[in-house]
C-alpha cells in the first residue's frame, strides 16, 4: 500500500506540472513581435519552451500513471519483473514503473 505521504508527493508534483503546461501553453497563444530580429529571438525561445513542455507532459504520465497504480494497489511493484520497488528509490523518483535492475 502507497503511504499518504508518496500520494500527497504524487499529487502534488501532478499539480505543478499542470501549472507548467498550462502557462507554457497560455505563452504560445501570446501574439508575437512584428519585429524581424524579435522573432528570430522568440522562435528560439519557442523551441526551448516546446521542449519544457514535452518533457513536463510526459513526466505528466509518469505521474498520473503512478496515481493509478497506486489506486488499483500497484504501486511500488516493477511493472517489469513485478519485484518490489526499493523504498529509497521510490522516495527519489516516486513515479518510477520500474526497480533499478530493470531501469538499467
């Protein structure tokens, strides 16, 4: 069973990623510069936002999927070798799928 702590951690870590995504997403609706060299600029800053918000939405499922576990009784056992999660490892990464034998 997943202590209330690890929960409270997921849930929270789910909550500041939405934010992430949303605020990301809310900047690119942003209009742009009319100026030339400004877009050159934001375009730039564009693809490094995109990528933020790539690696946040998939850090996103990591979480919401460590959730679900965690409701259907799941969680902490590696969805590889069904092993039990090592507790410090879970503590560091709470939404890993695997032990450290199968993450490797």
């Amino acid at each position: 069973m997943v202590s209330q702590d690890i929960l409270e951690t997921l849930k929270d870590k789910q909550q500041e990623l939405s934010k992430r995504i949303d605020a990301i997403t809310a900047d690119f609706q942003k209009g742009r510069s009319a100026d030339f060299a400004e877009q050159t600029t934001e375009s730039e800053n564009d693809q490094v936002l995109e990528a933020i918000r790539l690696e946040a939405k998939e850090e996103l499922k990591q979480v919401n999927r460590a959730i679900q576990r965690a409701k259907d009784d799941e969680y902490g056992q590696c969805i590889t070798c069904g092993d039990d999660i090592n507790q410090a490892r879970l503590k560091t990464l709470p939404y890993t799928d695997y032990c450290i034998n199968c993450a490797s």
